[in-house]
C-alpha cells in the first residue's frame, strides 16, 4: 500500500501515521517495555532470594527480602498492570500484538510462580522449626506431668499417706508405691 501523497482531513496519510506512532503506538511500546523490565527485575530479585536460601542458614534477612519483593509485585500488579489501555480497538490490537510478542503475560505468570515458590518454601521452613520447638516443649510437658502431679498430691495437707496406703491393702493391691 503506497500512503506517498494521500491526503486525509488536510494532512498527508504518512504524516496522520507517523502522528499515531509517536503518540499512541508510542506509548503502547513504552508500557509493554516497561511491563518487561518490572518482570524482569521481579525475576532476578526472586532468584537471588532463592540463592541466599541455598547459602545461608540465617533466614530472617531472607525472608524480610521476600516480603519485600511479594508487597512490590503486588503494588505493581494492582497499580500498573493494566488488561486494557486504550478504547480505540486499533490501540487495543496494537497493545495485543504487542504484549504476543513481547510475552509479558507468560513472563508476568512466570515470575508469580517463582515468588510463590519460593514463598512456599520459607513458609515450609518456618513450620519445620515451629514444629522442632513445639515437640521440645511437647516433651518437657511429658517429663514435668507426672512429677507436677506426685507433687501436688504430696503437697495437700490434707493428705493421709497411711491411709491412703490402708485403702489399697484393703482392695487387695499389695502397695501403692508405684504410683510414686
């Protein structure tokens, strides 16, 4: 299609668009590109958290870079994240064949799955050493229940050991000795 020459509403075909690109198109470019870049960032910060994991033992540093990155992922999915940018159809076709080309919506479901991933995982790191100190504590519970009881019988005062050892002898249990 030849556009040299066509006049259309008092300005030339190719200057109506090269008017579009630079403004319109233009600025569809920019935003997928900067759709990429974020994308791409999230990417690499996500991968760095996961290297750290496999380095080092000490997880807090780690995971406060977690919750980080996931609230700036959120911020930049909820705030600059747009399905639609234009109501012209031709905007939104150009914005479509631009986002195909580019990928960003592969790569925006690809960096949610690595956050996710690698939140799950600190996640599951976490529980690991709640439960470690839950099962110490669940011991010490299991030693200390038993004296706490022979403790708290000996020390009623209303306690009568002779009789309390008359009334087994008399049910036909030789001793009581060994509930204490």
């Amino acid at each position: 299609m030849c556009i040299r020459g066509t006049v259309m509403f008092e300005q030339t075909t190719a200057a109506y668009i090269y008017e579009h690109f630079t403004c319109m198109y233009y600025r569809v470019a920019i935003l997928i590109f900067f759709y990429r870049s974020m994308l791409l960032n999230f990417s690499k910060r996500s991968s760095a958290i996961g290297q750290k994991l496999r380095e080092e033992k000490d997880h807090k540093k780690i995971i406060n870079e977690l919750q980080e990155l996931k609230k700036d992922f959120i911020l930049f999915s909820n705030k600059f994240w747009f399905k639609e940018v234009t109501p012209q159809d031709q905007g939104i076709e150009i914005f479509k064949l631009w986002e195909s080309v580019v990928q960003v919506n592969t790569l925006l479901a690809d960096v949610k799955q690595e956050i996710d991933e690698v939140y799950s995982y600190i996640n599951l790191q976490n529980e690991k050493e709640i439960n470690k100190r839950l099962r110490i504590i669940s011991i010490a519970g299991l030693i200390f229940l038993p004296l706490s009881f022979v403790v708290g019988i000996w020390g009623m005062e209303n306690f009568n050991y002779t009789q309390f050892c008359n009334y087994f002898t008399a049910h036909g249990i030789s001793s009581p000795a060994w509930i204490f």
